[in-house]
C-alpha cells in the first residue's frame, strides 16, 4: 500500500540516482574482494573486512530503497547487475588499488548524500540518507586510517602554522602575477585543493588505464584513453601550480595496473562509472574555482572543467548510442492534454 505521503517527483529521482550508485559499488567491491580472497593465506583480512563490511551496509539500505518504491507503485531500477561483474577475471589493479578505490566512492557518495538530503521530504527517505552517510563516513575513515598505516596515502605537505591573523587589504591578492611578475605564494586553502585533485586524479588514472586495457569495443577504449590523458593533464597543472609556489609534493596513487586483458567489469559498468566519477570532478572543479583566490587559478579550474563537461557529454553519447544509459523516471506528457 502506498504511503499516506506518497513520494514527491525529487524523492523518486534521487532514490533512482542512489540506487544505481549502489548498485555499482557493490559490483566493484564484488570483484575487489574475490580477488583478496583468492590470495588464500596471504589475503589482507583487515582489507577484505572494510569491504565486506560496506557491502552488506550498501545492500541493506538498497533494500529499503526497494521497498520504499515498492510501497509507493514505482518501477524498481534495474542498475548495475551480476551480469555487468566477471568474478572469474584475472586480478587488474594491485598494491592497495581496491581500498584506494573505495575511499574515493565514499568521498563521491557523500556528496551526493548532501545533495539527496536536501530535496528529501519523507521521513523514511531521509533516514535513508541520514544512514548512509553515516556508513560512508566510518568506511571514509577505516580507509584512510588502513592506507596511511600501509604507506599508501600520502599526506598534504607541511606549512609553518600561522600565528596571527590578518585581512586582506589589496587586490593585488586575487592576481596571479603582480606588478613586478612575482607570485603570490598559495594559501592552504588553494594548497590543500591541489593536493586533493593531485591524489584524485591519480587513482582516476589507474581506475580509467585497467578500463582502456580491457574494452572490447574500440570506440569505447579510445574513450577511457581520452580521459586518461585529461587526467594527466590535471595532475600536471595542479603540480605545476605547486613547484610554481616552491611546494614539495610526493603525491602517488600507489596501486598499479597489470598486465590483464580480461575485462572484471561489462563495459557499461566502466562506462556507468566513468560518468559518475565525471560528476563528481566537475562538483571539486567548481569548489576549488570558487574558493581560490588567486585569479590565474580559478581560470584554470574553469577551464578543466569546461574540459571535463566536454568529456562527459561524449560518453553520454556512447552510453545512450549502445543502450546503456537507464532513463531515470519523468514526469507526465501532459503538453498533447
């Protein structure tokens, strides 16, 4: 029976959009753990735990998502399937990859919980993203912790704290390059931005190479090889950016590729992922342009990002050109009533 509130046409829409993240995650962490499991008695059990542990969270709250819609007589989506994950595949990524993976999809999933959150109105629904948020934020954590204590993670790189507190009282501040040609050295704020894009993009890098390495379909290789040379070329402007200001870095994903042309993942899966990964580097390019103060960036930031819309709206094209784009729910046609 349908709820006595029933669901609004933004609950049903973000709903939708969670259930097919859901989904997709745990076909990744399918195969991440398969993988960690087949190493017997030299598998990471801390590794295959944090794993384990967001899975079984990540299909109890895709449950209640179902019956949510259920109750109120809406189309269950149908997502990313066992069919779009290939148990059997020789392992493709290495040296910590999978937890690297995972923290980054919470990093992209609690945004969208924020996002979720605000156009929530049921009680229900909003407990949904209230527990959500919740496991993404332990999971954050447990990831982070296990990939600083392995040497995996690098940390942001070191500052003299400050021991006053001043104002800023000249333009010259927003300017890239003063009078004189000299550059203002980056706040912690820009600093921060670009050790985050740099440590971003290199997981990105990995993720998209395995993908190239494995797409049966050319057009759909030379996709992930376009966005593999977009990635390098970030990582090569925020570290420009950084030697400009005589920061030292040392900022590595750590993980590497292997040699395997087994596809673990269905192209649509890859392709699906690519495109939620697109999103959420559009939401950190827009928050780096706006919270850095030093024109010459935010115009880079911008830039890239027109870049990265450009990116997207291809593989949109090939999604919906090769019938794996999901149409999310719509409103009425009522323009021929």
């Amino acid at each position: 029976m349908a709820a006595k509130n029933p669901l609004s046409a933004s609950e049903i829409g973000t709903l939708w959009l969670t259930y097919q993240e859901k989904t997709l995650i745990m076909r990744i962490l399918e195969y991440f753990q398969q993988k960690a499991l087949e190493k017997g008695q030299d598998a990471d059990r801390q590794a295959i735990n944090i794993m384990g542990g967001l899975w079984q969270e990540l299909n109890h709250y895709v449950e209640i998502i179902i019956e949510i819609l259920v109750n109120d007589g809406v189309a269950i989506p149908v997502g990313l399937t066992s069919e779009d994950v290939n148990l059997n595949a020789p392992e493709l990524y290495q040296n910590g990859f999978d937890l690297m993976f995972t923290r980054v999809l919470k990093e992209v999933s609690l945004g969208m919980y924020t996002i979720n959150m605000n156009m929530a109105y049921r009680e229900d629904v909003m407990s949904v993203y209230e527990g959500l948020t919740t496991v993404s934020q332990k999971i954050y954590k447990l990831c982070t912790h296990y990939l600083l204590k392995k040497g995996i993670l690098t940390l942001p790189p070191k500052v003299t704290p400050p021991i006053t507190t001043e104002f800023i009282n000249n333009l010259s501040y927003l300017k890239g390059l003063n009078l004189f040609g000299e550059l203002r050295p980056l706040n912690n704020i820009e600093l921060g931005y670009l050790h985050h894009g740099i440590e971003a993009n290199n997981i990105g890098l990995q993720l998209i190479t395995g993908f190239a390495q494995v797409a049966e379909d050319k057009e759909v290789r030379q996709y992930f090889i376009k966005g593999k040379n977009l990635a390098l070329k970030q990582i090569k402007l925020f570290e420009d950016l950084l030697l400009e200001s005589d920061v030292q870095f040392s900022v590595t994903s750590g993980a590497t590729v292997t040699n395997s042309t087994v596809a673990p993942f269905s192209q649509k899966l890859m392709m699906v992922c690519i495109f939620f990964l697109n999103g959420f580097s559009l939401v950190g390019q827009s928050f780096g342009s706006f919270f850095s103060l030093r024109n010459d960036i935010s115009m880079k930031n911008a830039l890239i990002a027109k870049e990265i819309y450009d990116y997207n709206e291809e593989g949109i094209k090939l999604l919906i050109k090769n019938r794996w784009l999901e149409e999310p729910p719509q409103m009425e046609n009522r323009s021929n009533k």
